[in-house]
C-alpha cells in the first residue's frame, strides 16, 4: 500500500462509519451523502456492509428521481415494473404512497389504496420474476408524524429463521420449489381488479426453490417463502401446500428474526431481497399521508437451491 493510500484511506475512514443495529438485522451508515456517485473505495465498503447486515439505512438524505435511480445503479442494473403505474415518472421508479401525483388521499375503495395491503404480508419484492430481485432502495419523502403508531417497514432475516428450524423441518424443505406468481396476492383481494392481460403476460408464473443459498455470502442457506407466493408446492397437495406456507409464514414472524424501521423523512434505506422478508405495518390511511420511492436491483441469475452446493 502507497503512502497515498494510506492518507486516503485514513480520510476515507473519517468521512463515515457503519454503526450495527441492535435487532435482527441491519446497520446504520452515518456521516455519507448518498447524492453523489461513490469512489471505488466507499462502494467496497458499503457494499461489504451491505453483504454484512443486510440492510443499510442512510439518514438525511435529500435525493431527486435521477439521483436515486444514479445511486441503485451503482449496485447493478434497475428493474422495470410490468405494472402500468400512472404514478412513475420513470421506468425504474415505483412510488409506495397513499395520496395521488396531485397530492389527493385516495379513497380506501381506490385499487391503489387496496393494493397496498397485499404488501402488509412478509414477501420479498419480484419473487413473481424468473430472477427475482437483488436489492430494494426505498426513500422517505412524506412519512408518519412522530409517535404516531404504524407505517414502519418491518423485516425479517431468513439466514436467522432457517437457522433456527428443526433438523427434521430443514430435510424436509430441503428439496422443496414453490410456485409465485404477480397476480396472488392481488387474488386475496376480490375488490382490485384483474391483472391486465399484457401485464399478466409480462410476469407468468414461476417457481422458485423454497431454501436458497447465497452467492455473496458463502452460499449460507436462507428461507425463501413469500406470503405472497401460491402455497403451491411441487409434490404436496394443495392443502399441505398451504398449511407448510402458514407455518412458515408464523415462524418466520418472531420477534427474534425482525426489525422495524421508522421512516423519518429523507430515510434511505437499501435492503437484500436474497436474505430479508419485508412487510409495511397498518397506519390510518385516511388520516396520515405516506409516500415512499422505491427502485429496485435486478438479480444477476436464477435462485439457486441447497443441492447445488450440498456441503453447505
Ligand atoms: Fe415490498
């Protein structure tokens, strides 16, 4: 290492730290303003601290569409989304928000409004695709007043809750794919309106093995269910199929796996759709105004499960 390096590393040290949550998951990076493009050094270490904790929480960030979508293209290439979203102003943005463009609460009958409950339900973002999605980059522009209870994004660390099932539990997912598809979760909903066909034929259903491994984390083995997903299971019956699901989906619900994050606005917050289940927690939608940004980092290949890599 050059003395150049040295100096440079010594003030790149100074400039911010990652501070570990004292949950489930995730960590805080302090002192970093996410607005301008990393140097190579900063992205190693934030995507270390990524690979690390999981999920990366910048504060007090103030960020355009363009910058947001410049900061998630430093991870890798963005999705689009099939949905014809009359909200995005760009192909890679999807706005999580309960008012309209025009600023106009939508009526708790409005699709856009119902919608939103499928996402109360743990899922992973685009397990409906072939390839689901690396990474999910959400920014808080309008968020809950202080103390005032519900709106958090609550995760959950599916390294922690496979860990932590039986032995017996573990062979028996072991050789186990599921099916998702986009349009279940809107199934739960009788009261939203079909899938457009283009749409529908955009995103056909796919399955996925329901243990995966992990390529940036030494392919550890995590759980990949989504409440989301079908409860079809290749070889069970419908009905072992679903009730397999529910009991996954309460397992992977303790308190020991998950973390609550509080929007506060200007709230950055990056997290690894390989390892996290999320969830968006009730609040009155008629009364409070919550508007997130989301982008999204495509994965780089299909899910791959535990027999390909059977030592692990
Ligand atoms: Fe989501």
């Amino acid at each position: 290492m050059s003395p150049a390096d040295i100096v440079r590393r010594e003030e790149f040290e100074l400039s911010f730290m990652v501070k570990a949550l004292r949950t489930a998951l995730g960590a805080e990076v302090i002192g970093l303003d996410v607005s301008q493009p990393f140097d190579a050094g900063t992205l190693e270490v934030i995507q270390q601290a990524f690979f690390d904790h999981h999920l990366l929480v910048f504060r007090d960030q103030n960020l355009s569409d363009e910058e947001q979508v410049a900061f998630s293209r430093q991870f890798g290439a963005l999705e689009a989304f099939p949905e014809a979203d009359k909200t995005k102003s760009a192909i890679e943005i999807y706005n999580v928000a309960n008012v309209s463009p025009e600023g106009k609460h939508f009526d708790i009958n409005d699709h856009r409004a119902i919608y939103q409950k499928v996402n109360a339900r743990f899922h992973t973002d685009s397990s409906y695709r072939s390839i689901p999605s690396l990474a999910s980059i959400m920014y808080g522009i309008e968020v809950l007043p202080d103390g005032t209870g519900g709106g958090e994004t609550e995760f959950s660390n599916m390294f922690k809750a496979y860990d932590a099932l039986p032995t017996s539990m573990k062979a028996r997912l072991k050789p186990l794919y599921m099916v998702h598809y986009y349009e279940f979760g809107r199934r739960l909903y009788p009261e939203l309106p079909p899938v457009p066909v283009k749409e529908r034929s955009m995103v056909p259903p796919v399955t996925h093995p329901v243990v995966r491994v992990h390529p940036d984390r030494d392919n550890r083995r995590s759980l990949f269910i989504t409440a989301n997903a079908g409860n079809e299971i290749g070889g069970m019956t419908l009905e072992e199929g679903q009730a397999l699901h529910r009991e996954l989906v309460e397992h992977v619900a303790k308190v020991e796996f998950c973390h609550r994050h509080r929007w506060r606005v200007g709230d950055l917050v990056m997290w690894d759709n390989r390892c996290l289940l999320h969830r968006a927690m009730a609040y009155d939608m008629e009364k409070h105004r919550r508007v997130l940004r989301r982008t999204t980092v495509a994965g780089t290949g299909p899910i791959v499960g535990p027999f390909s890599h059977p030592t692990k």
